[in-house]
C-alpha cells in the first residue's frame, strides 16, 4: 500500500511540474547517463586497465550475490550489496565481474534487511535477484584476498525482469 501511495504522489509530482521543465533531448541525456558502462568496465577500471567518464551516472545490470549491512540504525542504514555478472569465453570458461554497491538512507532497510523477513516488503530484493542498478562511480576498494573492486555509490535499484 505505502508503495502504491507512493507512486500516485511521483505520478502527480510529474504531472504538476512537467509543464515547468524545458524538454530533454537524447544529448542532454547522454550527458548525464553513460550506458555504455558495464560490470566488465567497472571490473577493468578497478583493475587500472580502463577509465570511467567523469561526472555521470551509470545503468548496471548484474545479480546480487552478497548483502552486507554496514550500519543497522534505522535513519543511517547502510548496505553494500556486491552486483555480479559473466559472460562465457569460447564454450568451457566462464569470466565474472563484479563490484560493490553502496546503499545508504533508512529507505534501503525493507530493501535489503539485516535478516531474510517473516513477510518481506514488496520492495524486498533477496540474494540471487537480478537488478538494474543506477549509480555513481566512486573507487576501487581492496577486498579481504587482496583483489581489487570497483565502488559505486546505489542511488536507486529495482528487479530486472
């Protein structure tokens, strides 16, 4: 219910200021949403070996293959969420990418709770859930074994269907 409410307060939002926004041409959106970048890019950045563009957001697709809650207070709610993909080279190898996904604000704690729930929220994404990801570039981090993975900072996610 607190979803659909929710969407009826965005859906009359957009409707009451889109007269007042100037129109969005396919330009002015590529300059803020780079779609060309994926977990493969992220991964090879992190790794030196490619460059992220500056100052834009970035549409990852991937599965979430690890929930870990950083901050379990209910205003500062923190998670990072690793994000994972692959693709098969020639027919008997397959080669992973990943990176870790930043999710901060109380918002996210129905999202990705601490413990799998009773009767989750329909926001609820549980481990192995395919999502899009909208982010923005921070950092490659050092994980535990020493290898080194690209952070980014999770400004919304939803299931991909």
């Amino acid at each position: 219910m607190r979803s659909l409410r929710r969407t009826a307060c965005a859906l009359l939002a957009c409707g009451l200021l889109a007269p007042l926004a100037p129109a969005q041409t396919r330009a002015a959106f590529d300059k803020i949403v780079d779609f060309s970048v994926t977990l493969k890019t992220l991964s090879a950045a992190a790794a030196g070996e490619a460059v992220l563009p500056a100052n834009r957001l970035l549409l990852l697709e991937g599965t979430i293959s690890e929930i870990v809650v950083l901050d379990d207070r209910p205003k500062t709610w923190r998670v990072r969420v690793e994000l994972m993909a692959g693709e098969w080279i020639g027919v008997d190898e397959v080669r992973g990418y990943r990176c870790w996904v930043t999710f901060a604000g109380p918002g996210y704690a129905d999202v990705f709770p601490a413990e799998v729930p009773d009767a989750p929220s329909p926001d609820y994404l549980p481990l192995h859930s395919r999502v899009l990801v909208l982010a923005r570039a921070l950092s490659p981090a050092v994980t535990p074994l020493g290898e080194k993975v690209m952070t980014v900072e999770g400004l919304a996610v939803r299931m991909s269907r």
